[in-house]
C-alpha cells in the first residue's frame, strides 16, 4: 500500500527590519493552520525564518548582529509556535540562526530543525554550503555575509527516520550542490526539505531575473530525479525593506517534476499528498546505485574543492 504524507510548503512573504519575532510567529501559525485545514501532515518553513534575511546588511558590534539569534529552540517567541502544531498534530521544518554555547565557546550557525507531530525536534542540521563572503563590500547595493556570521554546519547530512518516511534537510545553497542530494541519496532519503533566501539579483554578475528563478529549480529537480525522492522548497519572498527576494517555493516529486509551485511573493501555502513510495522504482532501476555507482572513479570529489585542468597541449 502506498505511503501518503500531504506536506506544505509555507512561503513566507517579506519580513523587514523593523518586524518583531512575535509578528513572524504570527504569520507562520496562520501558514501552519491554513496548511493543516487542508490536511498537511507536515509544514516546511524556510531558512531564517524569523527575521529579515539579515546578512544583506554589514554590522560591526557583536550585540546588533546577535539579536538575530536564538539561544534555545523552542525559545520564549518560538514556543507559541510548538505548542499550535503539537495541538494540532502537524510535523514542521524551521530554519533559524542559532547561537550555541558548546565546548566552552559560543558558536554561530544557520541550522533547520525538523519536529514531529508530537512537538519534539527528531533532526537538525547546521548549513553546510554558506555562500558569500566574510569582508565589508562597501561599492555593492548588498552585502552577502553567511561566510562572516556563521559557522559552516558540523552535523553532516543527515536523513532520519520521521514522519512515516526517511527525511532529510538541506538549507537554500546547498540545493545548488549535487553532493548535498547524494549524501542524503545513499541514506536512502524519500523526502528532502529546505528553505532558502535567494536574492532576485546578482550582485557579482548581470544575472536575468528569470535565470534566477530557473537555477533555483533546475538544481532541485535534478537531486529530486537523481535520488528518486521528493523536495519541498519553501523560499522567503518578495522586497524585504527595498531589496528582493525570489519566491518559487515548489514541492518536486521523484520524477523531477513540480507538481506545485507558489504564485505569489508573499505568505502562500502550497501543498501535495507525496506517496512517500514513488521514488522506489527510479532507486531500484537506474538510480539503483549498489548496481550502478562506479565509485572507485569518483576520488577528486572527495580530495580535491578547487579545479585542476590538465597539463600541457595547446
Ligand atoms: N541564502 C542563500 O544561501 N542564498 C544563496 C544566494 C547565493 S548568492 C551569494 C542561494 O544559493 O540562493
């Protein structure tokens, strides 16, 4: 019999500056009761949910660039947000930037947490690929500071047994990587879930808006097709204080198709029953990769970051 789990993708519209967590949280409990009044047994929220995407902006003093961060998970504005799922028995994906005092120093991350339809976190994972860079770029409309705010995530990529399925996350950039999807592949992962905030322009490169909008898709639907499971993307969308985000959130089945898609840049729940049994056949025949995969020849993946052409010709 066919394992169906509906899962929503909450889009979150703009989130500016000057909007407290309690406002977020808010918002994101309507996305959860809306998502549930369809039947969504799960809701993805997307990467730092709860404020503005903040490392567009440069900030020098320590105290400004933590009050982004939260201490604990749920926290004092986060456990309204528990406590409505648990009540209403609806798993949620929610990213956020997380201050974490381990090994007697304080660490930065840009985690996402997974809770079940009880209310308890059964996975979390720590943003691997962190885009940008770490210097002040004053000759740019914006900054792109991930490389300066956190830490690359020390978790790996896990999948976990949850939700009547075996899930896996990945946050915004990674999606873009084939690694990402192939080390969550080989756990065997049926349903991926990840939240991005892709700027609608490129700062290094005269980038048309729709090129944008087609590599944010082009990439999950080939991890989705290549892997054999589903990916439910939920994006933060729209101007956040004057500078913009793409939407697009979708929810890709194994195929490597979108069987929904947003249509608006503002708060938008999508939503799709996932037969959690779809990919079976891609992993079992040309995605078989205990049949297929040559691995004996995949070693520079694993040594070697930059490239290294070949030496001599002409
Ligand atoms: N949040 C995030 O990872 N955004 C990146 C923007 C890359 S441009 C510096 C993304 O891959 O969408």
């Amino acid at each position: 019999m066919a394992r169906y789990l509906k899962v929503a993708a909450a889009q979150l519209g703009p989130v500016h500056l000057a909007d407290d967590r309690a406002s977020v949280v808010r918002r994101l409990i309507a996305l959860l009761c809306e998502a549930h009044a369809g039947g969504a047994e799960l809701v993805v929220f997307t990467e730092l949910a709860l404020t503005t995407f903040f490392p567009r902006y440069w900030m020098g003093d320590q105290a400004e660039i933590d009050a982004f961060f939260e201490r604990r998970m749920p926290g004092p504005e986060t456990q309204a947000l528990f406590d409505e799922a648990k009540r209403l028995g609806v798993g949620f994906h929610l990213g956020y930037a997380e201050l974490a005092r381990e090994g007697g120093r304080t660490r930065r991350f840009n985690p996402a947490i997974l809770v079940d339809r009880g209310g308890e976190i059964v996975g979390k994972y720590r943003k691997i690929h962190l885009p940008g860079h770490a210097e002040h770029r004053p000759n740019v409309p914006f900054q792109h500071l991930e490389k300066r705010y956190f830490e690359v995530g020390d978790l790996g990529f896990r999948a976990w047994r949850a939700m009547g399925g075996i899930m896996g996350v990945c946050i915004c950039n990674d999606r873009r990587w084939p690694e990402t999807f192939r080390v969550l592949g080989l756990q065997g992962v049926e349903l991926v879930m990840l939240g991005y905030n892709t700027p609608s322009f490129n700062v290094a490169h005269d980038e048309p808006v729709h090129l944008r909008m087609f590599h944010n898709h082009l990439g999950m639907q080939a991890g989705a097709y290549q892997n054999g499971t589903w990916v439910v993307a939920a994006a933060k969308a729209g101007e956040e204080d004057g500078h913009g985000l793409i939407g697009g959130s979708c929810i890709i089945a194994p195929t490597g198709e979108i069987v929904a898609r947003a249509l608006s840049e503002d708060d938008e729940v999508i939503a799709y029953a996932c037969d959690l049994d779809l990919g079976d056949y891609i992993k079992s025949t040309i995605f078989n990769f205990e049949q297929h995969r040559r691995i004996e020849h995949y070693g520079l993946i694993t040594r070697q970051t930059g490239v290294v052409p070949p030496e001599g010709g002409e």
